[in-house]
C-alpha cells in the first residue's frame, strides 16, 4: 500500500467535518501525522490535490459499495436491496456525511462542481436503468431516481442536525418499496 493509499483514508474525515473552505493544512498535517512538507510531497497540488485525492478514493469505493451492485446480474429488486446494504456501509448507518454535498458548495464548488455532478449524474443513471429494467416507464424511473437520492440525502441531513440515525435507517428501509410501487407525480 503506498504512502498516499495510508494517508487518504486519514484526510477523509477532516473534509467531511469541516468542508474545502474549512479546512487548513494543519488540520490536514495533524489528522495525517505527517508535517506540512511531507504532505505537499504527496500532494504537491496542496489542498487541492488531497481534495482530489480523496474525491477519487470516494467515488471509487462509493462506486464498489452502491453502483457495482447496480450492475451485476441480479433481478432487480436484489440489486436494490444490494445498493442499499452498500449505502448503509458507506455511510456507517448514516453517519458519515455525504462528500458529494460537501464539495457542492463554496469555493469546493468551483473547483469540483463538474466531478460532483459526473458522480451524481452516474448514480441517478445507474438507478433509473435498474427501474426501467425492472419494468418502470422511463420517465417514472427517472423521478423515482431522483427522489430516492433527495429522500437518502435528506435522511443524512437531518442525522447530522438531529445526531440521530434513525430518519437515515427509516429512508434505506423504505428505500426498495418507494422505488417499485409508489409512483411519482
């Protein structure tokens, strides 16, 4: 495992805590251990290139633990049953906040709005395509995405306020059902 395969992990919760915009590179050096010119050794973008680095270490375990489900060759419903023990994983039973929100806003999102997007836009595709192959018009497949993903973003929103899981594990619950039986106006 190579030194920024260690050190990525240990930035994670710093961004998820305090944002792009709050974080500082002593932060970064005492989560890490490492001294500020360790640090830019790794990451000689600075800040920056530890945001990057930990925006794609995200996205690829997000992508193992919620989308890679999506596209196996399982019926439907166990593929959403699937993607939603992965996003109980990834978000430790809703308590990580969710990264893609973080880096949306502020100067995070002028310098990764577009990867955010790209991320989102995969999963809201991913999804809709799992619905539509289970026999959901198109159109109703796209708005069944798009609440799924407001609902579960929403659900981590009010864990974070309440510092309670509770309307996190409800909307992963509930998650299957919304999603093949309520249609969408």
């Amino acid at each position: 495992m190579s030194k920024e395969e260690t050190v990525i992990p240990k930035l994670i919760p710093v961004f998820r805590q305090y944002g792009y915009e709050g974080t500082s590179l002593s932060m970064l050096a005492k989560a890490t251990g490492l001294g500020k010119a360790s640090l830019y050794h790794h990451f000689p973008q600075g800040k920056e290139g530890m945001a990057t680095a930990v925006m794609n270490y995200i996205a690829n375990s997000f992508s193992q633990a919620v989308l890679q489900p999506l596209n196996n060759s399982d019926k439907p419903d166990k593929k959403i049953h699937q993607m939603c023990r992965g996003l109980k994983e990834f978000y430790n039973d809703g308590k990580n906040n969710c990264f893609l929100a973080i880096m949306s806003f502020g100067e995070a999102q002028s310098l990764f709005g577009e990867l955010v997007k790209q991320q989102l836009q995969l999963w809201l595709d991913t999804l809709e395509k799992v619905l539509i192959e289970a026999g959901i018009e198109p159109e109703q497949a796209e708005l069944r995405s798009q609440a799924a993903i407001m609902e579960i973003q929403g659900a981590l929103i009010l864990v974070r306020i309440l510092n309670d899981t509770a309307p996190f594990e409800r909307a992963i619950a509930n998650l299957p059902e919304k999603l093949f039986r309520v249609p969408i106006a």
